[in-house]
C-alpha cells in the first residue's frame, strides 16, 4: 500500500486522470441503475402498495388486465374473503381547463374491500360517491389541487379530486382511484359485468371456473406490456459498461505497468519479493477504484437532491451499494492483468537493455 499510494503522489496528472474516467463510468452506472428502478417501479407501484399475492383475470385475457373482464356471476361463485378484492380498470385521459392532457389508470374499488381500506392517503379524504376521486401525486405537480374538478375520457360528468395518495403509478401512468359504479360508466358496460380482476393477498385463495385463470402477482407484473423488454435493456446496459470499465482499468494499468517495468527490474534486483510488487500494483487499484466510486457516489447524491420529481428516478441503497462493490471487485480483476508481467519481470535484461 506504502507503493502504491507513494506512486499515485507523485504522479498526481496521471492518476487523477484514471480517477477521472472511473468516476465518470461510475456516475453513469449509477444514473442508469436509478433510472431503470424509477421505471420499473413507475410499472408497478400501485400493484406493490396492494400488498398482493395472486391475481384472478379472464382466462382470454392473455394476462392483461385492460383485456380482462369477470362477470357478476363468476364474481359471486369467486367467494371472496377479507383478504380478496375486486378492481375495475379502464385506460383514461384526464382534462381539465387551462391544463394538458394526462394519460392516467382509472381503478374503480369497492369501500369495503382491503385495497380501498388500506389506501394510504397524503392530502384529504377517500371518495364517498361516485363523482369524488384519489388521484396519485404526479396530478399535483400538473397543478392540480384538492377540490378541483377534471374529465376522465368523453365521459360528461366531471370528477372532484378529494385526495392524493404517492407512489401509485402503473404501466408508467398515474393512477385515479374511484368507486367501481364510476368504472362502469368509464367503460360503458352492461349490468352483468362486475369487475376487471379479482386481487387476493392469499397465495391459497382458488377460483374453480374454467372462465377465469389466477396468476401469481410476480408473473403478472412481468407480463405488463414492456416490463421485461425494459428491465431486459438497462440490465444489459449496466452489464456492457461494468465490462467496459473492466477492461479500461486492465488497459490503463497494464500501460503504466509497462511504463515501469525498468522501475520494477531495479526494485527487484534490490531483492523486493515480486509479491510486494503485485500487492502494490492491486492496492493501487483498490485505491483508484475506490477514489472514483466516492466521487461518483457523491455526484449521485447531488442527482437525487437536483433531479426534478418528474424524472422517474429510484435511489435504492442496497442496490447502488451491490453496484458499487461489483466496481469494486471489477477493479481488482483488472489489475490482475497486469500480474504476470510483473512475476515475469527479468532485472538483468530490463536494466541491461
């Protein structure tokens, strides 16, 4: 360690460029594993705050909800307990005067059901008829306030916000939550339709009609359209430039190993045990890696302060952290090519040369 940080002092340009290019590749890793969790969770969060186990939907639904509609008499031989909970969806666009127009997710719910129950609100009150609706906070930062009013579709009853609940997004579009009569009228269905899907937080919860199928919510979530084609893409992505910066660091230190090979002949010829040598030229690694990750971790933390709410970014710990060491380890792998070099390092025929 004594080397390597002796080495690094003198030779301050050089290496602060290497910190430099680690910093800048760390910075990126980081932003784009951010992004792909904003995204992710901006498919899910509604789905993640129902605290669900299955999902019951059309069997000819092909696992979407949008195509899924159960009948009242499936419903009612569905047996439902406290546990389980019938949701109408319907795809709308939301307007108002003086505002654009926001593409959102209208789930109508039933009160006494443990989703309308369990809804976490951050401002007002749940909707007591069919008119009132809880609209996830992205309608705030449009400039909607509580008590303004808003059209959902053509539909030409207008809707009054009564509440605002966080982190309700899904397939990226804010949800309104409102009563399941008002997704009836948003749909325009007959009487003998009763709900989109029938949500469970039971894994043993069983409907036995052929007309309906249950999914686990995991398998549901990875058939949202685009889910996994998106996760698929930013996991490629991390992957490529955590190789990317592996063979950079590998590049960079073999050159400078190269560089000071007539240092290491001396070195050597002094009697320096190779493995020295090798210890420096990883700590020296560790060193520049590490410099590098504190440095983008901070750039990272000044993103998440500076980042408007509109960007859907997810600043996950555990995850960054895991990404941080997988640099980590990645550095130390690329100092190990240059090992060899130096094992093999002659004295006689550097110097004598």
């Amino acid at each position: 360690m004594f080397l390597a940080l002796k080495e690094i002092k003198h030779e301050k340009l050089r290496y602060s460029l290497i910190i430099a290019m680690i910093v800048l590749i760390s910075y990126l890793i980081f932003v784009l594993t951010s992004l792909a969790l904003g995204l992710a969770r901006q498919n899910t969060d509604a789905i993640d705050s129902w605290s669900s186990q299955r999902i019951t939907l059309n069997q000819d639904a092909n696992i979407n909800l949008s195509q899924s509609l159960i009948t009242k008499a499936q419903l009612a031989k569905a047996k439902l307990s406290h546990q389980e909970a019938a949701l109408g969806q319907a795809a709308v666009v939301a307007t108002a005067k003086g505002r654009e127009k926001d593409s959102a997710q209208f789930i109508g719910l039933n009160a006494d059901q443990f989703i309308a129950q369990n809804l976490k609100l951050s401002a007002g009150h749940k909707p007591t008829t069919d008119q009132e609706i809880v609209v996830d906070t992205a309608f705030k930062e449009d400039g909607y306030k509580l008590g303004d009013y808003l059209q959902l579709n053509s539909f030409a009853k207008k809707f009054r916000i009564v509440g605002f609940t966080e982190n309700a997004k899904l397939n990226v579009a804010p949800v309104v939550y409102g009563t399941m009569t008002a997704w009836h009228q948003l749909k325009n269905l007959g009487p003998e339709f009763a709900a989109s899907a029938i949500v469970s937080q039971r894994n043993t919860f069983k409907v036995n009609n052929p007309q309906l199928k249950q999914y686990t919510t995991q398998t549901f979530i990875d058939k949202l359209p685009g889910y996994s084609a998106q996760n698929s893409t930013f996991t490629f992505m991390i992957a490529f430039l955590m190789i990317i910066s592996l063979i950079v660091i590998a590049v960079f230190l073999y050159i400078l190993t190269v560089q000071k090979l007539q240092n290491y002949a001396v070195l050597r010829a002094q009697g320096i045990p190779a493995k020295t040598l090798v210890n420096a030229t990883i700590s020296q690694a560790l060193v520049l890696v590490i410099s590098g990750l504190i440095i983008g971790i901070l750039l990272t933390a000044i993103t998440a302060v500076a980042i408007p709410a509109s960007v859907p970014m997810a600043f996950d710990i555990p995850i960054l952290a895991a990404v941080a060491l997988g640099l980590v380890f990645t550095g130390i792998i690329g100092a190990l090519v240059p090992v060899r070099t130096i094992l093999h390092v002659d004295p006689v025929s550097v110097i004598g040369g």
